[in-house]
C-alpha cells in the first residue's frame, strides 16, 4: 500500500491533467463560439478600415466625418484585439496562463465601452442642436475632432480600472469524482476583500458610463418628444387641407366669375373635386397643402404659394428635415442597441461565477449564447454598427460605388494590356 501511495508532486500533476481536460472539453462545447467571433472578427475587420478609409480620407468635411470616423477605429480595435484576444481566453478558459493577458483584455474592454458611449453622447448632442436648436450654435469639424480627441484621452484614463482590478482568480470544482483548480480570468486573487473590488470597479468605471448612458436617453427622449409635436402639427395641416382647398377654390371661383360668368355651380363643384383628387394623389399638392397652412389663405398668397420655386423651396424643406429624422433614428437604434447589450453583458456578469462552476452541466446551447452575450455582444455590436451606418448613408454608398467602378475599371485595363 505504501507503494501505491502519492506524493504532493504526482498528485500535483494528476489533478493538472484534469484541468487541461476540463478545459479541453469546455472547449469542444463552446467552439461555435469562437467561430462567431472568428467571422465576426474577419467582416468587421475589413468593414471597419473601408470606414476609417471613407471617412477619414474621402468623406466631406463635417462633425459626423469625425464621429464616424473615430468609431471606425473603435471598431477597428474591437476587431484586431478585443475579439481575438477572447478567442484566446476561451482556448484557455479554467487553465489561464498569465494575469496580464486577463488586464490587457479589461483594460481595452473599459476603454472601448468609455469611449463609444462618448462619441454617442456627443452625437446625440449633436442631433440635439439640429433638431431642437437648430439656429443656435453648432458642434464644428474643428470641435468634433477636438471632442474626439478629448473623449480618447478621457477614456484611456478611466479605462484603467478594470484593468487593475482584473487578473487571476482560482476555485475549486470537481471534475469525474476529482478535486481540482482552476484558474479565470475575473476580479483578481491579490484583492483579498474581492467585493470591495467590484465596487471600486463600478465607482470608477460603472458610474460615468451610467451618467453617459443617462443623459444620453434624455437628450433623445426631447428630440423624440420634438419629432413628435413637429409631426402632430403635420397631422393637424393634413385634417385642415380639405377645408383650405375648399376656402381657396371657392376665392379662386371668385376671381374668375369676375372675367367668365358663364361658369356655373356644377363647374366650380367639378373643379374642387378635381382639385382634391390631385391632392390625394400628387405630392405637389401635398406642399401647396403645407404652404397653404404656413400663410394665411387669401387669393394673392395662394397665387403665390402655387408657384414652382416656392413648392421646390417647400420641397426642399422637407428633404431636409427627413434626411435629418432618418439619421436621428438610426443613430438613435444604434445606441439603443449598445445601451441593451451593455445591460445583458453586465446582468450575465452576475451569473457569470455561478456558470463557472457548473460550465460543462449546463446544455451546449445555453452556455453558447450565455458566452456571446455575456463576452462577445458589445464587441461584435461595436465591430458592426459603423457599417450599418455607413450602408445608410448616400454619400458613404456613392464613394463605395466609384471606388467599385474604379477597381473594375483598372482591371478591364489590365486584361487589355494583357491580351494586347
């Protein structure tokens, strides 16, 4: 029997061979995972440098150009390090080698998600301006970039937090009818008083986001609740146009009897009923209609409010004002987005020590969707978004499309050089 007895050493390396199983079976179970992530990686890569290319280089000078631009390279730091540097960690789950890979990851995770909701803030301020203020001043190139520049910096310096607070964190689980150790990376070891840790984290790192975050929502809930008085007003021109085309033709039927008295009741009837078809059917008559609520209905302005150069003007207005509501709401999605999984990443992050413990009880889907919500959403959300923007925007496609007809045109020229 004493012979069959081990030493501290063997056992040592027993339960070592254990937890590289552990870990290897955990890795088998979550390898969609890290094909998500690996795609996901790849698209936004390529994406992300067609941004900061178009916006940094080709875009036309404005605030937005600096923006997008600056969350371009958010993305861009999302894809090159964020989301490879969690494909390694998942390849060493509960055998984690080194403290450092586990800062190095908090620390550009922090500072990505400081610095992303910035630039929201400071794009949601800029909406603000437009919609609510728009003859008052308004955020410059200059100052967008200088804003950029600022909220970088900002966020490199409290995105150290988590960097400080994260490392190596060990406990035990069993693993078939064994006792073993396993090291993740988590709130680390060292901070013996480990919720005194989490605390300083949500100090320091938790509470500004949360003020961002918050004041973000209430500058959209006013641009919102302006849209939304704007658009009752449009509302309630629509219910008058009928009785203002009626006041005006019968005004115009006026005039004319003066000239022509030949024209009878059944005339001027046919008329107005010609009149309201066409305002149904044709968007000029919808801006004569808009026109015609802004000035007071008399026979010299609806003359002149009939003319081509103030419908083009009326027009124009309200392209304008679409083009501005249709950014608004898909910046406004965009942010919402990042607002909910930011919420799920932190939610799961409650549980997330609990699913440790039990990783290879829990079914292989749940623990898949558990690990891209809880360690990939906002990455794979920050990687993607500045495409979803820039798909939206004309310019953006316009530059994509002469860049495509370029590319096409050089190679045709090659090939006849080639067959020449």
């Amino acid at each position: 029997m004493e012979g069959m007895e081990l030493s501290p050493k063997n056992t040592t390396l027993d339960t070592s061979v254990y937890v590289k199983e552990y870990n290897a079976e955990f890795n088998k179970k979550i390898l969609p995972v890290s094909i998500v992530f690996g795609l996901t990686a790849s698209v936004g890569l390529i994406a992300n440098a067609l941004v900061i290319y178009i916006y940094g280089f080709r875009y036309k000078r404005c605030n937005f150009k600096y923006f997008l631009f600056t969350l371009g390279l958010i993305g861009l730091l999302q894809c090159t390090i964020m989301l490879p540097t969690q494909i390694g960690e998942m390849h060493y789950w509960f055998n984690f080698p080194t403290s450092w890979l586990c800062r190095t990851s908090a620390y550009v995770f922090g500072y990505t998600i400081i610095h992303c909701y910035s630039i929201l803030f400071l794009i949601a301020l800029d909406r603000f301006r437009k919609v609510c203020r728009p003859y008052d001043w308004q955020i410059q190139a200059n100052t967008a970039r200088n804003l950029s520049i600022i909220t970088s910096i900002a966020s490199l310096i409290l995105a150290t937090t988590p960097g400080v607070v994260s490392g190596h964190h060990s406990f035990q689980t069993s693993y078939k009818d064994v006792n073993i150790t396993v090291t993740v990376c988590a709130t680390d070891d060292m901070h013996n008083n480990r919720e005194w840790a989490v605390y300083f984290l949500l100090l320091l790192g938790g509470l500004p986001v949360s003020v961002i975050i918050l004041v973000t929502c209430t500058i959209y809930a006013l641009i919102l609740m302006r849209f939304y008085r704007q658009g009752s007003r449009t509302a309630q021109s629509s219910l008058n146009n009928s009785s203002l085309a009626r006041s005006s033709s019968d005004e115009l039927s006026k005039v004319k009897t003066d000239d022509q008295n030949n024209i009878t009741d059944t005339d001027n009837k046919e008329i107005v009923s010609v009149q309201n078809g066409d305002n149904n059917s044709s968007m000029n008559s919808t801006f004569k209609n808009i026109m015609c609520v802004v000035f007071p209905v008399s026979r010299q302005i609806n003359i002149k409010a009939n003319r081509p150069g103030n419908l083009r003007k009326t027009s124009s207005k309200l392209a304008v004002r679409e083009k501005l509501l249709r950014k608004t709401c898909i910046v406004l999605i965009i942010t919402i987005t990042c607002i909910i999984a930011l919420i799920i990443t932190f939610c799961l992050h409650m549980v997330s020590e609990s699913i440790n413990y039990h990783a290879l009880e829990v079914h292989g889907v749940i623990l898949n969707a558990f690990v891209i919500f809880h360690r990939g959403s906002f990455s794979m959300i920050c990687a993607l978004f500045p495409i979803i923007y820039g798909v939206r925007d004309n310019s953006f496609r316009n530059i994509v499309r002469e860049m495509l007809v370029k590319y096409k045109g050089s190679n045709q020229k090659q090939e006849l050089e080639t067959c020449a």
